[in-house]
DNA sequence: TATTGTTATACTCTATAACTATA
DNA sequence: TATAGTTATAGAGTATAACAATA
C-alpha cells in the first residue's frame, strides 16, 4: 500500500482519506482474490464468467472488448477457463470465423457464488451501520466518483 | 467491474454501494496504472520504491517481507528497477550474503512524483468537497474499513 | 479488403525448489 | 544448521505481429 504520510510533508486530512481509500482497495482486492482462488478463479477469468453470465454466449471477439484486452488475451482466459471446466467454446452459427463462449452447469454455479460471496460481503460491511452513517457514505462516494471521473476524463 | 445488479436479485441499496465502492478501486487503479507507466514504472515497482523511500536502504529480505512476496520476486522487481536506473545494489557492510538496495536519483525523483501525484489526486476528489460530505465519507470509510478488517480477521 | 481467432514471441509478476555463499 | 540471494522452472496475464480461414 502506498502510504504517503510521512514526515516529508505537512500531513493533510485529505491525504489521509486517499490513504484510507487506498487501503480499502487493497484489502477488497485482497480479499476478492482468496475468494475465487478458493473456487478455482483468477480475477481475470472470474471477470470473463461474469460478462458472459451477463451477457450469453458470446464471441471471443465481443468478450475482449467487454474486457478491454486484445483478443490474444481472451484465447488463453478461455483456454484456460475450458480446461477447468468453466466454458466451453462452439461454433458460430452464422460466421464460420467466430466461436461462442457460453457457460457450463459448473461455470454458472460458481458465478452464482460469486453473486452470494459479493450480497455477503456488501452485508459485512454495511447492513449494521447506522443509517445515517451509511448515507453519508454513499453521499460522499457518490460525489468522489464524480470527480474522479472528471479527473479521468480531463487526462 | 463485477457489477452485480442484474434482474435475477431484488436490487439491494447495499449491494449497490458495494458496486459503486469496487468502480472507485478499479477506476483508482487504473489511473495509478497510467500515471506510473508514464514514469516507466509498474505497480509492483513502484511499491518497492515506495517501501525503500520510507525505509532507507534495505536487504532485499527486507523488502520482500515489507512487500509480501517471495525472495525470488524481489530479485526480480530489483533486476528491473537496476536495468531501468531507479535502484543500485551494493554490498552490506557487515553481511556478505546480503546485498542492499537504494534509490538512485532518478528513484527519488520518481517517488517525489508519485508523492506529487497522489497529493494532486486527493485534492482532485476532495479539496471542493463540502465540508458536511466530506466528512460524512471519512467517518463512513472509516466504520467500514473496520468492518471489512473484522469480516478478514474471521475468515 | 476487413475481421476472427490462432500461433509465435516477449515481458512482467508470481511461486517453489535446488543451490551457493555466507552466518 | 540457518539465512541471503541466486539459478532453474513454471504458470498466469498482458501485448504486438504475422497468418489462416472466412466474411
């Protein structure tokens, strides 16, 4: 974790709240990979389920835009993900170029605890806060995301 | 992103909190992810310049247990960081099994810049902020960060 | 000519195991 | 005997480029 209080600087209640943002997302990502190394899944191809879970069979062509990485990238995710029984490919029925991607009983079962492991998680964290607590969290999430969109978008 | 709403479950205002907090950390990431390639770093060297920014001068048994990673991969992130003129390996004055690793210059500079940065990105998501927001994000951060280190704890 | 998905190649992060040089 | 860091090896994610089959 990047840490960035130290004694460099004036410290600033600011740069103390990225800290903390920051070390929520290291400790989520964390804890998302013991979850799906537990059933199997790397974060990549626990990602691929999911976009095919939402969205059907699906060519390798459509996953690597919906993942955003070139399509290189999708051939070893679903060689992968078949060779471990999550997918399985099949041929297109129009474009003889292109191969589905759809989901096995077995690939659709572990998205559905992907589902269950994320409704526990958001429990965990947010069912017993005082209400109050938890709309000005959701506020001011929903206010740093908007800047930081715009921050993205400026760049 | 892993989002979560769909139809196959009554939307939950938590679960949607939980998706808009994993939006933040993907979007955070990335825009880490740019910033550090445009100085030529990744996010596992960048860390290690981190770790060797507030430690001093280190072993590299010291840096990959501050990093929690293996000896072989710190010989690696080293490897790299020396190719590339952000780190020097020198011999430890006492132990002549242990090499020590520090910031050249052009490593300071670069931890300068990440340090720079990552002041710029708290003032972008929170310097306009309104006071009663802001703080109402940081005291709902901090309850849920406690709650996320409790639920790992039990795991 | 353009597109789909592959092979070929390469780089990074990660790990374990075996080994060398030292403590 | 234990520790520091290396080589050897391996798997995963990522990319570009060249290529085959098909549109």
């Amino acid at each position: 974790m990047l840490t960035i209080v130290d004694g460099d600087a004036a410290p600033s209640s600011l740069i103390a709240a990225l800290d903390r943002v920051l070390e929520l997302t290291v400790l989520l990502h964390d804890d998302m990979t013991t979850s799906l190394a537990a059933e199997g899944l790397t974060t990549s191809r626990a990602h691929l389920l999911w976009v095919l879970h939402h969205g059907r069979p699906s060519t390798q062509r459509a996953l690597a835009d919906a993942l955003g990485v070139s399509a290189r990238t999708v051939t070893g995710l679903v060689d992968g993900l078949a060779a471990t029984g999550f997918v399985t490919r099949s041929p297109h029925p129009t474009d003889r170029r292109a191969t589905l991607v759809q989901l096995t009983d077995h690939g659709a079962t572990s998205v559905a605890a992907m589902a269950r492991d994320q409704a526990g998680l958001a429990d965990q964290l947010f069912a017993d806060l005082p209400p109050a607590v938890f709309e000005g969290f959701v506020e001011g999430l929903d206010a740093v995301l908007e800047r930081l969109r715009e921050a993205i978008d400026r760049a």
